[in-house]
C-alpha cells in the first residue's frame, strides 16, 4: 500500500521560467524576503528565510568542505603536487591604508548619471541609445545596411530613446520591448532580426508609420555623453534635457570608528574579502607548517554602494563570498590557474548547475586588468539575463599585484623564502630562493550561487496536483527528507516520531528532518516539493504490520515501499554522509 498521489511518468521540459514566479516561491516558501520589508524595504538588501538561510550554508559548508577541507576533492594539482588551502576570517572594517594600497579608494570608483527630474542615478557606461534613421537617410550604404554606427558613435545623430543595459542579454530585452514603448513619434509595427552581426549590441530593420526605418541600439560612448548629455532622453522618463554629466561615484560605504567621528576616523566597510588575505599572508606562514604552493580561504560579508541595485540578489549592497586566494611559484601561475579555473566549473557542475545554462568564459586580452595574465567567468543563464548569461564566479591570475602592493604601502616585506628553490650548495641541497608569489583567485558569490540553485532547480509540471517544485541537488536541499504519518491514529504518529528523531540524530549536521502531520499526504507532498526536500517517508497501516513505510521521491513523484530499518542508510547513502 502506497500513499496516494499521481505518479507522473517524467517531467516535461520547462518553457523559458519566470522570474516573478521563481521570487513568488522564495518568498511564500521563505527562501528570501525583502530586508526591512515591514517599512517598506531598503533597494539592494535582502534576508533569508529558513530555507534559503540553510540553502545557503550548505552551499557555503559545501565550498569549504571541497576547497579549505578536502580541497579539489583530494585530487593533485599541476606536477602532481597536493592541493593544501588554509582558512582565516578576517574583519568587514580593516584600517584604510588596506583599501589604498589595494586601489580601492582611488581606482573604485563608477562614472554616474544623474536624472534631475526623476532624482534616480544610474551607471554611464549602461546607458544604452536607440537611434533611428529613415532607409533612404544619408547615414545608409550601399548595401542597405545600417551605416548609422559611425554617426552614433561620434554624436553626429542623437538617440530617440535610451535604455539601462549592462550587457547584451539586457540590451536584446529592450529590442523586444520596443513595441511597449513611446519612442518619440514612432508608431513602431514590428522589429525585425538582426541584420549586421558586426555591429555591437544589436542592429535591426524596423516598420512604423513613417516607412521603412534602420536602427541600431548601442551603448552610448562615455565622451558622447559628457559633450551631450543635454540632448540624449532620460532612461526613466523619454524626456531630454534633464541628466547630468557623468560623475565619478565611489561604491565603498563609509563609516567612522571611533566616537569624534572626524575626517581622520573615516573606515571603510569592505568591498570584497580578498585584501584581508593578502595582508594576513605573512603572518600565516610565519604561524603554520604552509608552504607553497598552497591557498587561504575567506567568506564573509563585504558591501557596495551599488547605484543600481536589481535583479533579486544577483546585484545587492551587502553580499557574501567565498573567496580563496593561492600562492605558487611565477613560474607555475599560468598552470594552477588553468587548473583552477577547470577545477571551479567542475565543481558548480556537481551541485546541480550542470547544463546549457552553465558556461566558462575565458576573458578577452582588452579584459583584462593591467597586471593579469588571465581571467575566466563560470557565467549562469538566469531568468532575467537569458539568452545570456551572469557571472557566478571569476577565476583571476592576479600576479604579484597584491602582495606588492601591500609590501610598497606598509613597508612589511612580503616575499616568500622556499627553501626547495634555487641554486644548488656543494652539498647538493638548494641554497634557497627569495621571490614574490604569484596568486590564483577564484572567487565566489555566494548569494549569486544560491539563487543560480533556485533557478536551475524550478521546475513547473502541469501534471503534478501542485505543479511548482525545486530539484534541488540533495547536498544543497535544506530539508533533507521529511517523515509523515498518513493519518494521526492507530500508531502511525508514534512509528512516525521515532523514525524523525533517529534521522535529525544522524543527519542534522547537513539539514533539517521535518515531521508534519497535517492536512491531506497530497498536501504535504507539495509542500516539501516547494522546499526542495528530495525524499519523503509515510509511515502507513502497513508499517504497523510489516515495518515498511513509503519512500516518495520528489523528481520523478514515484513510490515505492522500503523496509523500515534501512530508512537511514538509504538517506545516508543519497546524501552522501
């Protein structure tokens, strides 16, 4: 005897998901909630939830286990060399000579705009144009193509609307919008595809009332903006006239330590956790038994004064990461940062974002920061940035820069002695060799991590009596299995009690164990497919006659009947525990 429910055969494929109904689920099943939402909420800021704050803990115990603990899963690195990695939490407020020598304070900055009438700032370099021209315009080739390129780029034609786009995917939504929207006296029919692929951003064809009509939407250059920010229309409102010129805009919050609160107390919330590494390098060589070529592992909290805060989580104020730093010889950098970077798409592919959806992206040369030789981006399609693609992660070979840096500014030598280096004394042995190490970083968001699960995992199917559920991978899921007494009688609830508190004993370490005994099983099943929870046991009239119950799984809704003393072993095995 099996708890009823419909079984179906296999899930159908998704059609493309909605963002709305995914933030619905977080919210109803509480995964996230608007920070501060009871007064209206704070933009860029968000809690979690019981669910999504365990979510995000076994993704965060998950990193550290497979990066500070049992780093790359016990496998060698370059030469066959182990893979060793250290942890340090290191403080959100350090002194601010960090953030000098670090560049934060002089170089992080962003060019912002302001919209006098609307009060709303935004990012220059996201302001997006679209220009338009009639076919027969003198911007036109000879090949009926858009000429108009060179004209927008060098302010000779002005945009009949502007848009806020970060990357192309963003951009490619605004071209689908354009039939929602007043752009200027254009009475626009319809957007044809996309005609010149050379072309940044998107070129395309377009009917309106005026005839036939050529445009292009293209970012608009910083120099065009600062000579004509009067003319270009306003994100926000289609008027021109009312932005600003492009002004530089810091994006580390302030705070002061002390209680004068002057000009000399001034501190910094910290952007990122890396620096807090780079200026504890010293000391943990000096205080461990580290030699390189080996990491040091940092989560935390780290802030930004982000003018745009958006997409849910994907772009917030406050946010997690989970950042290790590697140390190895300059002569070996460009190795370990190959193995880095295949080792971490590796890694989100084993947690449940293995797909289409997942790509490594390897940096172009014009990328790159000046002293990198290297940077690739696991990079996730997301609801909101499809057909393209976020970053979750970057893999940077950062050089000496850090280290260097911090050598210059706080006159504390730096340097590394590996003693199984340089040349060779009459006894054989090496004399020793005095250099700079090179650093690996691959670093992580976390809160980006969490919501690329919750992503990858919604899945909607129609046959289901609740048709919304979360293939959560079972090491993320943060309920593990849940046990239910189908009716609250004939000591069912009793068998039931017993199997949840031998499961919390065993797995709590990794998850919840839930017991519920409300409403119809149906009911019940829905819940715990919402949550992500990957098993469900009912303990049954059989149970009381044979010690069997029900095992439910949530991907496939298939039952079956299992022995009631293997319960444990069978969730310990799934689980990997």
């Amino acid at each position: 005897m099996t708890a009823a429910e419909p079984k179906p055969e296999s899930v159908s494929p998704n059609p493309a998901k909605s963002m709305d109904a995914i933030m619905a689920l977080c919210k109803r099943r509480g995964f996230i909630y608007q920070a501060s939402e009871i007064y209206g909420g704070i933009n860029g800021f968000w809690d979690y939830g019981p669910l999504g704050a365990q979510l995000k803990k076994n993704l965060r115990d998950a990193w550290w286990q497979d990066m500070i603990m049992n780093p790359c899963w016990g496998r060698s690195g370059p030469g066959g060399q182990r893979v060793r990695c250290v942890p340090v939490e290191t403080c959100i407020i350090q002194h601010p000579k960090v953030w000098e020598a670090s560049g934060h304070v002089g170089g992080f900055n962003d060019p912002m705009v302001d919209d006098k009438e609307t009060k709303q700032r935004f990012r220059a370099d996201h302001l997006v144009g679209l220009f338009v021209v009639p076919a027969e315009n003198q911007y036109i080739d000879k090949a009926k193509r858009p000429g108009i390129r060179k004209a927008a780029l060098s302010g000779q034609l002005a945009p009949v609307r502007s848009f806020i786009a970060s990357n192309e995917s963003e951009a490619h939504l605004a071209l689908q919008e354009l039939k929602k929207r007043d752009l200027g006296g254009l009475d626009v029919r319809a957007a044809h595809v996309q005609i010149d692929g050379s072309e940044s951003w998107h070129a395309f064809d377009m009917d309106s009332a005026r005839g036939q009509m050529h445009g292009l939407l293209v970012q608009i250059p910083m120099r065009i903006l600062e000579q004509t920010h009067t003319t270009i229309p306003s994100p926000f409102t289609g008027k021109a006239g009312s932005l600003t010129p492009p002004r530089q805009f810091n994006l580390m919050f302030k705070t002061y330590v002390g209680a004068t609160a002057t000009e000399s107390d001034i501190a910094y919330m910290r952007p990122e956790t890396a620096q807090g590494v780079f200026v504890q390098f010293k000391n943990v060589v000096d205080t461990t038994r580290v030699k390189i070529p080996f990491g040091i592992g940092n989560t935390g909290r780290s802030f930004r004064n982000e003018v745009t805060p958006r997409n849910f989580t994907f772009r917030s104020r406050e946010f997690e990461q989970a950042e290790l730093e590697f140390f190895c010889h300059p002569s070996e950098s460009v190795e370990w940062y190959q193995f880095w970077r295949d080792f971490r798409m590796e890694w989100w592919k084993s947690i449940g974002l293995a797909g289409d959806n997942l790509i490594l992206r390897e940096h172009e040369k014009d990328e790159l920061s000046h002293y990198s030789q290297g940077t690739s981006d696991v990079e996730y399609r997301f609801p909101f940035t499809a057909p393209g693609f976020g970053e979750l992660e970057g893999i940077a070979h950062r050089g000496c820069f850090d280290l260097t840096q911090h050598q210059t500014h706080s006159k504390q030598k730096m340097e590394y002695f590996d003693a199984s280096r340089g040349e060779l004394a009459p006894n054989g042995q090496p004399k020793g060799e005095w250099y700079m190490p090179h650093c690996i970083e691959p670093a992580a968001g976390l809160d980006r991590g969490a919501l690329a699960l919750i992503c990858e995992a919604y899945t909607k199917d129609e046959s289901r009596a609740s048709p919304e559920f979360l293939k959560l991978h079972p090491r993320l899921a943060p309920i593990k299995a849940a046990v239910f007494p189908l009716v609250n009688k004939d000591g069912m609830p009793e068998i039931a009690e017993k199997l949840h508190a031998e499961l919390t004993a065993k797995f709590w370490r990794q998850g919840s164990i839930e017991m519920d005994e409300k409403q119809s099983i149906g009911k019940r099943y829905a819940r715990m497919d919402e949550a992500g929870c990957p098993f469900c046991f009912t303990v049954d009239g059989d149970t009381v006659k044979d010690q069997t119950v029900t095992l439910r799984d949530r991907d496939t809704g298939a039952q079956q009947r299992m022995a009631l003393d293997k319960v444990a072993s069978f969730l310990s095995e799934k689980l990997g525990a």
